[in-house]
C-alpha cells in the first residue's frame, strides 16, 4: 500500500510522507526527522562516553595510572552516565520511532510531543553532565545514598526520564494509530514486537526512576532528610537493571531486523519468537535483584525467587532469540542457495559488510560472553564470589557493550543509507570497524573478569594500594591482567573512533543517495527483504544442521563455566 | 501444528487463539510487563524491609 506521490507537505509538524526509492516504504517525514536528530545525538554521547572510559580504563592500568583520584571517581561517573544512558536511550528513541512509524509504514503520533520529549532529554543530559564535571557528584553510575549529588545532577535524570517517558507514549500512539489506520494486517511483525517489548520494559524503569529519584532530589535540597539506603538500593536496581532489559530486547530486535534486511531471512517461528519476547515482557525484570545477592534485609525467598526460577524463564527466552536468529539466517541463505555441508550459509554470509559483521559479533559477545557470566553471576551462591569486583564490570561490558552497543552500530550502517540517504565514507574503514572494536571489547571484558576472578575490586583507583593504612598485594596476573584490559580498551576505543567517523562524516558531508548509486550497491540486497521486515510471516521448511551445531557447542560452552564456578566456589572453603 | 498464527489476513470471523490475542494486544502487555515485577520485586521486597525492626536510640 505504498503511495506513489508525495503527500503535499503540510509544513513544520503535519505528516507528509516520502516514498523510499529502495524499500519502496512510505516514511513519515516526522519520524524520519525524529530518528535523525535522535540517532546523532547519541553518537556525540557515545564519543565523549566512550573517552572517559578510555580514560578510566587507563588509569586503571597500574603501569600508566593516568588519573587522579579525585578525577578518576568523577570521569568514571560521566562515562557510566554517558554511554549507558544517554548514547544507549537516545538510540533506542530512534529504535523505537524506526519501529513503529517507519516499518508499520504509518506516521508518528504526537510528533510536537515527540520533539518536547527529545528537547527534555537533551536538556536532562547536559544538566547532568554539567553536575558530574562540577566536581561536586562523583557518586557513579548507581549513586547509591547516603553519597549524595548536587541537585542538578538528580534534576538532570528526571528531566530526561520524562522525556523519554514522552518518547515512549509516542511509540504507543504511533501503534494506535497504525491499527486504526490499517497499515498492517494480522499481527505486528517481529521487530515491532521487540520494540514493543523495549517500550514495555521501558515503562517499568521509568516507574521505579521516578519513584527514587524525585525523592533523592528533595532529599539533596534538604526537603527530605534521610533515604534508607536498602530501599533506595531495592528501587533503584527497579530502574537500573531494568534499563538493561530494554537494551537487550532493542538489541534482539535489531538482530531479526538486520537478518531480514540483510539476508530476507523469516523468524523460524514468528509464533515462538513472540513467546520469547512474553518471557521477557514477564520475567527479565525481575533478575532486578541480582544486584542485591549479597544485601542482608531480604531474604532468601525473595532473591531466590527473582534471581533463579523467574530469571531462567528470561533465559529461555534468550537462548530462544540466540538459536532463532542464527537459525533464521542459515534457512535464508540456504534458500538463497548457500546449501552444501553444514557451514557454507555461514561463510558464505556477508562478513564485509558492517551491518551483518556487526550483528553476528554481537550475538557471539553477547551470548558467549555476556550471557553465561549472567547467568553465574545473578545465581546467590557464585554470586559470593565475584561479588562487586571487576568481573562486574566485565560481565557487563560484554552485554551492554558487545552485545547492544555493537548491536546498534551495526545497524546504522543501514539507517544511514535508508535514513540519512548518504553514502557510507570510507567503506574500508567501516568494514574493519565492528571486527576492531568487537576484538577491544571482548578483551576489556574477558581481562576485567579475569582480574575479578583474583579477586581485584571494581571502582578502585589504586591496586597497589600505595597509600593505603593496611597494605596488600594482588597475585601479579592480576597487574597484568590489568595492563592487558588498558591495551584490549585502547583498541575498543579507536574501533569506537573509527565507528565515529565514518558516522559523523558521511551523515554530515557524504554524498546523496542517488538513483544510480541505490542501484549499483542497494542496502537490502535481496528483494522481498523489506517485505520480510514489515510483515508477520515465519519461514516454511527450515533444515538448520548448522545451527544445531552452534547451539551445541554453546550449551557445552555454558555448562563447563558454570560447573568451573562451582569448583571454584568449593575450593573458598576448604572443609577437609 | 496449525498455521493461524501467520497472520496472512483470514476471515475475520475466524476464531482468534487466547494467545495471540495476548500477544496482539500491547496495551494488556503493558499492563502486565508492569504489574509482575512492580508485585514480585519491588512490593515484595519493599515489604520484607519494612519488617525490619529499627535499632533502639
Ligand atoms: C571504549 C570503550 C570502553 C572502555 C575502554 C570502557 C572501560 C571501562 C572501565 C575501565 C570501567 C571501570 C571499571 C571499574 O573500575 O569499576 C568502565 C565502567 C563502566 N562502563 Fe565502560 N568502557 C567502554 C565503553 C562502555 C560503553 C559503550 C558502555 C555502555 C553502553 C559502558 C558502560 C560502563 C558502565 C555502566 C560502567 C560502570 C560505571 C560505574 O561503576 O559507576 N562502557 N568502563
Ligand atoms: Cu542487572
């Protein structure tokens, strides 16, 4: 049901529409508007992020140990604010504007109030960032109480949560007005659903942010006077664990969009994909509590409860999205006659192209390496032993990082062509991007988690404990460790540098699409992958060898770490 | 193994499963992707702290 002409264009904030010369799409040009400015301004939060924890990562390196105290605690703040939620939330903004308007192919509900939302949220995080480089709130990503911020620093996350609560309403009136308006049939495709999940989740963050941090912020002006420090923990991990869910679910929907886009692959089952996005939706919330393991006050029941037999639930759904999508992708390209031995769909697959490198490396950091340490981690027993050192950290730069960071560079090498209609500059270096920054990441989280196995705590400034009352020494791998996370982050930050530039220059001076150039080197290259985006469908006949064997290979992967855990956990009581 | 669930249109009159209707309607989702954790996690563990009795002055 595309329109062939364009909509008369009804000034600044009517809905008029384009018809994209490669999708055949037609997109509202509010949307598209709205992606653009949302999608830019992540990357700039990216980019300052992304130094300060080159930065942080230096000084952490004992042979360099770049910063100050006083500047690593403040530095260290602003990245965990910059790169977790301002480049992280405002692309998923995007995310969830593409997702709605652009793929049900109807236009944006309330875009005055999306461009208030965006307003808000840019204002929030400045004032933010204003407070933490003050010097005055250097209290980290969790700004637990009773450290306390300056009040603009809490003003600052409120203002831009409710813009953000913004952007969320629009993307629920946006499908609104998609039903209404017929623009699909049946059910919502899968990338939608994903959104729909991210929003879902998003909702429940929002919640509990507001329901702490208003109160912190009365409380840093002197209308409140205490915060009990284990309720602000219970409601804040409501907020700050819940965030991570939306990432996860905008991040599997990218993987289905960028296996669709790329490959025209079909969900296995659209049916129980959307099952696995319900287990999310229900459960994944709940692993909240992980991050009280260790708290006494709550009991066992309780941590039990959310951590394990809820949290595996939100598993299983992942292992489902991990085994569909690759799955999704063998089907396609054996139909698209990459069929001899089990691995020919996989060599054969477009490893220069940066969207599909980019998404695969996700997957593959995300699962082996983010996922199986979640899961050790978030179980109350092996919990103990890791416990608040940088095996934290480096967990949790596989997931948020590798997997969701990575996931949403892969794909804006395809809104930039398809949004932006420019060419991608300096094709060379976009096509060795994901695979430098993908090798940097990997290492930061593989030798940060190896320094916590040693037991080297996160936030420290000083492992040498120099002027410390009681001295102490680590095992010297835990020095070197440290020294090989300072290079694995030098080499994550110049694929971050390169990802930056080809980004920024080619939105701002790369050339216009052309007609000629769409048809020389088109972003979907199958046809039919637009439609396979857009429309509820699974695929037909699947034989997936391949898979099977990848998914085996995962699942031994997964059990051995998780018995070595244990060994590990035995061998800190010696009971003979 | 039927293959309703595709969406492809079909009558209307067809008869919709119980789940897909679920899974069709965001707004019952938002509902109850809020109200799960908002029981499960915060009321419950909000209420085990309250429990707590406070130290004497
Ligand atoms: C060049 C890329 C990056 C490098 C080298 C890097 C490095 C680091 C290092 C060394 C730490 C400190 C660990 C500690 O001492 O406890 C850290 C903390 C953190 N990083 Fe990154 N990081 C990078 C990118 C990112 C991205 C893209 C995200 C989010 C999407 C992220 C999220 C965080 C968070 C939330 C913290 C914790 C802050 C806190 O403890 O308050 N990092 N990072
Ligand atoms: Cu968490």
């Amino acid at each position: 049901m595309a329109v062939d002409a364009q909509a008369p264009s009804r000034g600044f904030l009517g809905a008029s529409f384009r018809t994209c010369p490669e999708t055949g799409l037609k997109v509202c040009s509010q949307a598209e508007a709205l992606i653009k400015v949302n999608a830019v301004v992540a990357v700039v939060f990216l980019a300052v992020g992304g130094f300060f924890g080159l930065l942080v990562a230096l000084t952490r390196w004992p042979a360099v140990h770049l910063l100050p105290a006083d500047w690593f605690y403040l530095l260290l703040t602003a990245h965990g604010a910059d790169v977790l939620l301002f480049w992280i939330v405002f692309f998923e903004v995007a995310v969830l504007y593409f997702a709605s308007a652009i793929i049900l192919n109807c236009r944006l509900a309330a875009p005055k109030f999306a461009w208030l939302a965006f307003v808000l949220m840019v204002v929030g995080a400045v004032l933010a960032n204003v407070a933490v480089l003050q010097g005055e709130s250097s209290v980290m990503f969790t700004s637990y109480v009773p450290m306390q911020a300056a009040p603009h620093f809490y003003l600052g996350l409120i203002v831009f949560a409710v813009g953000t609560l913004i952007a969320v309403c629009c993307f629920f009136g946006t499908l609104v007005i998609a039903r209404e308006e017929r623009s699909y049939e049946g059910s919502v495709p899968l990338v939608t659903f994903g959104a729909i999940t991210a929003a879902i989740i998003a909702v429940f963050t929002l919640a509990s942010g507001a329901i702490i941090l208003i109160p912190t912020f009365l409380w840093s002006i002197g209308y409140i006077s205490h915060i009990d420090p284990l309720m602000y923990k219970i409601i804040w991990w409501g907020m700050g664990h819940a965030s991570q869910q939306i990432n996860v679910s905008a991040q599997v929907a990218i993987w289905y969009a960028v296996a669709a886009m790329l490959l025209g692959a079909k969900p296995l089952s659209e049916k129980v994909s959307r099952m696995a996005f319900l287990m999310y939706i229900l459960f994944l919330q709940l692993a909240s509590a992980h991050h009280l393991l260790v708290e006494p006050g709550v009991s066992s029941e309780w941590k039990i409860f959310n951590t394990s037999y809820a949290l595996y639930l939100a598993v299983l759904g992942s292992m489902i999205h991990g085994m569909s999508i690759p799955g999704a992708m063998e089907a396609a390209q054996r139909r698209n006659g990459f069929n001899n031995g089990i691995f020919e769909w996989l060599r054969k697959a477009p490893w220069g192209n940066p969207a599909f490198s980019g998404t695969m490396l996700s997957i593959v950091i995300f699962g082996f390496l983010g996922g199986i340490t979640g899961v050790i981690m978030g179980t109350e027993q092996l919990n103990l032993i890791m416990h608040n050192t940088l095996y934290v950290p480096g967990h949790f730069h596989a997931t948020v990082v590798g997997g969701t960071t990575l996931a949403f560079m892969a794909i804006t090498y395809l809104l930039v062509p398809l949004i932006f209609r420019k060419e991608i500059m300096f094709k060379k270096i976009a096509q060795w991007q994901p695979y430098v920054f993908g090798a940097g990441i990997s290492g930061i989280s593989l030798f940060m988690m190896g320094a916590g196995t040693l037991g080297v705590a996160r936030r420290h400034w000083d492992i040498g404990f120099s002027d410390a009352a009681m001295s102490f020494d680590y095992p010297a791998t835990a020095f070197l460790m440290m020294g090989l996370n300072g290079i694995s982050a030098i080499c994550a930050a110049v694929g971050g540098l390169m990802f930056v530039l080809v980004v920024v220059c080619s939105v701002f001076f790369g050339k216009a699409r052309t007609p000629e150039s769409i048809a020389a080197s088109p972003t979907l290259p199958s046809t039919g992958s637009a439609e396979t985006v857009t429309t509820y469908g699974s695929e037909a006949h699947p034989k997936l060898p391949g898979t099977v064997v990848l998914v085996a290979v995962f699942f031994v992967a997964f059990v051995l770490y998780y018995y070595v855990n244990w060994k590990y956990l035995s061998e800190v009581w010696p009971l003979s | 193994m039927s293959e309703q669930g595709t969406g492809s249109g079909g009558a209307p009159e067809e008869r919709v499963p119980a789940m897909q209707r679920l899974l069709d309607n965001p707004f019952l989702l938002l509902f109850l992707g809020v109200a799960t954790p908002a029981v499960l996690y915060l009321l419950w563990g909000v209420m085990e702290l309250s429990q707590i009795p406070l130290a004497p002055q």
